[in-house]
C-alpha cells in the first residue's frame, strides 16, 4: 500500500495565550497543498516494525512519528505480524508544513486498513493526538479551522481556487524556537479568523487574504531576515499574499494565476533566496488519506 502523506499551510496563525500544562492556546486556519511525502507499507511474517527513510538525518526508530503511530495501533489491538515501511521524504524538514506529522497520520491510515482494525476517521483522529496536535488535523486534510492546542477541528468549505508557491530558505526553525521568540504582550498584528472564515464561505479569496497573519512571523523574521526577503520577493511577483507558514520558516505566496506562479518560481529559484522552490495548488479531498 502506498500512501500520499499531504503538507500544510497556516492560512491564519493565531497564538491566544499559555494553558496551565505548559501548551498554548491556538486558533488557526490549516489548508492542505498538493506537495506529499510517499510512505509504503507492507505486511511481513516477523513481528517487529521496519521503518527506512530516503534521509539518512531522519531517524528510523521510535524517534521517529511514522514508526511510533504504526506502534500504537498495532500494540493497542494487538497485531501480532509485523510490518515493513519505507518513507520518501519530499517536505522539506523543520519546515512549518507538518510532514513529520503528516507522515504519521498516513501510518494511522495504512495501518487501519492494512490489519483491516475498523476504526474510522474519527477514532483515528482521537488516537492521533496522543502523537502530535497536528496529526489528527492531518488525518482530515482539507481546508478547517483548528483550535485547543490544534485538536479541536471544524471542517470549512475549500479555498477557492489558486495557486500556492513554496519557497524555504536554508534554515531550520523549531516549534520550540518559535514560541521563545513570540511575545504574547506584544503581538501586533493578528489574523482575522473569524473574518476569513465568512469570506472562505463567500468564496472571496481575495478579502480573505487582506485578514491573513501569522503572529510567529515577526520575531522569526528578526531572528532569520531571509524569510522577510522571500516574502516580499514573492509579494513583488504576483503573490496576492505571501506569509509564513506555521512556526517557519517556509513561506507560501497566494497568486490567482498559473502564468504568474510559475514565473515567480522560476525567478525565485533564480534568486538563491530559497533552497527547496515548489509551485503547486490547494489540495481538499472527500477525507481520508489517499493511495497513489
């Protein structure tokens, strides 16, 4: 079975305060793109979980999500075969995409239907949780607002139609970076996601993109300038808007044209300014990961 791990973007990013257990309170609008990690699962005879990945920095034990989330299920219903899985990393890493995540929300997906264990979608996405706040958003894909810690999802109507470009500069940034640059007495702008949601409903992407913010964005950007300049080189290219997804340091520009997403990606390549470059499309499917 091959299964398409999907990556995300942070339409709106909105950080409300700190919880008492040590997580933040978060109000975000996810959309899933159409750039995909490949995660192939296969049976075996031998019990124990064989996971291999295309990057020899991606540890392939249960540091790993993909081999712990496969572990999960497989521990909780008992499975006594084995399993085989070989990952093929194509989002870049640390990247504020959630492939990590993404990767394991594909596992929970092939291991239900591998073993044929019946959970469906939603029990999938309660178990999701125990491994990360995004993987149960990952599950479900699509366009939706995700509140709590990330958990809480609300399904929305998908963004209407327009093209995505992805440009990561050659710069790491953790979750945990992020949240130590982010001051919750002084954010200054934040996104409108009450607003955005009715102009998604409207299907007005073009006021949707005027309430867009990402409220990591600044002190990121003052600790890596480079993200700034990718931002605006995308802006000054067509972008309708260009931000930073999730905790970074990834950046998407919205464009409405194809024409114009592909020559802001060649003269973005061009640049320097980013290593991985992808131009793609939203991506919202029927739910569920698919196979290839």
């Amino acid at each position: 079975m091959r299964l398409r791990a999907m990556a995300k973007i942070n339409l709106g990013l909105d950080v409300i305060g700190k919880r008492e257990d040590g997580y933040h309170e978060v109000r975000m609008i996810m959309q899933t793109i159409k750039m995909y990690d490949m995660l192939e699962i296969r049976r075996k005879s031998s019990p124990g979980i064989s996971l291999s990945v295309n990057l020899p920095y991606v540890p392939c034990d249960e540091r790993n999500l993909v081999y712990r989330s496969a572990k999960l299920l497989m521990d909780e219903f008992g499975v006594k075969e084995g399993l085989t899985m070989k990952l093929a990393k194509t989002i870049p890493v640390a990247a504020g995409m959630a492939g990590g995540s993404s990767d394991a929300a594909a596992a929970f997906v092939g291991v239900n239907r591998l073993f044929r264990l019946g959970l469906s979608r939603k029990e999938l996405m309660e178990r999701a949780v125990q491994i990360g706040a995004d993987v149960p958003y990952c599950i479900m894909r699509g366009t939706a607002l995700a509140e709590g810690i990330g958990e809480k999802l609300t399904e929305l109507p998908p963004l209407p139609d327009c093209y995505i470009l992805i440009g990561k500069p050659a710069v790491n940034v953790s979750t945990k970076t992020a949240y130590e640059n982010l001051n919750l007495e002084k954010i200054g702008k934040r996104p409108d996601i009450d607003g955005m949601i009715r102009d998604i409903r409207n299907r007005d992407l073009y006021t949707m993109t005027e309430k867009m913010e990402n409220v990591f964005e600044p002190g990121i950007v003052e600790k890596y300038p480079v993200i700034g300049e990718i931002r605006d080189f995308m802006t000054k290219r067509g972008a309708i808007k260009a931000m930073m997804s999730g905790s970074g340091p990834t950046v998407f520009g919205i464009f409405d044209d194809a024409g114009r997403v592909r020559s802001a990606a060649k003269a973005l390549k061009a640049s320097g300014l980013a290593r991985t470059v992808f131009a793609t499309r939203t991506y919202n499917p029927g739910g569920g990961t698919e196979d290839e």
